[in-house]
C-alpha cells in the first residue's frame, strides 16, 4: 500500500469544499479558501524581476490589514515545538521570517531537509481546547479519519486522546 501525503493547504482547500457542497447539516469551519496562500520557492523563482509579496497583495488584500500565522507545509511533525511557526504577525514580519527560511536546510527530531514551501493564514485567536487536529487516511475499503482534541503538538504524548472511526467505503459501482 502506497501513502500519498498532500500539503496543508491542499487539504484545507479540498475539505473546505466538500464541507460547503455537502447535503450534510455540518458545522464546520476551516476558513475561508480565499483568505490562505500558499507561498512556494518556486513562486518565488517563477517571479523574478517583480516582488512576488507585493503582487499576491494585490489578489489578497487581508495579507496587509490582518494579523496573521505562517508554518511550513511540508509535513513536518511538531512545527510548532520545533519552532517553525510565527503566530500573531504582520505581513512584513511574514515576509521576512519566510525569507529567512525558504530554501534553507531545516533539522527536527533528526529529520533535516529543505523549507520550501509556506502557508498563511488569518490569525484567529482561540483557547488551546479549541484547536483539533485532523487526519484522514484512506485506503480501498475505508477512510479512517482520525480526530485529536488537544494540540497537534501532543499528538504522540496523548495517543490515548485521539477519536478514531473506520468509515466503509462504498462500492456499488463494483
């Protein structure tokens, strides 16, 4: 069996809008599709000769009037222990603190490799017992969602926390 993992930004942006075509009555909010960019090296490149941060300003004007968040999506356990994520920000400060890490070689728990890809986002100030972290693996007879109320960060100390469901995959094209 193969994993296909896909970036932050990628999954927020799929579940985002499965959660607003769907029939279910859910509530759930993960942001605004709109308002999260994803900032890449290759954006970066590909934007030679003009600023690439004052252009995407341009389509997404909130990048400059709102305090913001910006982490690394790169599937990197515990960003935020490992200090790869600036809460709280102005778009300057973003800018900067992306620049200082975009393309640089970057070790945790061990583990090192290249930053180059980011997200940001709208800072939405919140309790600890407000963030959830969300994971969904997939295989041909299921997903298997797998839901932790606490922090990310404590995924591993609290595994006896997380809420898990096997959902059967339905064939009836088969």
């Amino acid at each position: 069996m193969s994993a296909k993992p896909i970036r932050e930004y990628h999954g927020k942006d799929i579940l985002t809008r499965w959660f607003q075509s769907s029939k279910n009555a859910l509530s759930v909010t993960l942001g605004d599709a709109e308002r999260r960019v994803l900032v890449t090296s290759e954006m970066l490149r590909t934007n030679e000769g003009g600023d690439f941060f004052e252009t995407i300003t341009v389509c997404h004007p909130w990048l400059v009037s709102e305090k913001l968040i910006v982490k690394p999506d790169q599937l990197i356990k515990r960003r935020g222990k490992a200090g790869l994520i600036a809460i709280d920000q102005t778009w300057d400060q973003v800018k900067e603190w992306i620049l200082l890490r975009m393309g640089r070689k970057q070790t945790v728990e061990g583990v090192a490799g290249i930053l180059e890809a980011f997200i940001v986002e709208p800072f939405v100030v919140h309790q600890q017992k407000e963030e959830h972290y969300l994971c969904i693996q997939v295989d041909k007879t299921a997903s298997n969602p797998f839901i932790e109320n606490y922090s990310c960060i404590l995924l591993a100390v609290l595994a006896g926390y997380v809420h898990y469901s096997r959902l059967p995959v339905h064939n009836d094209h088969m």
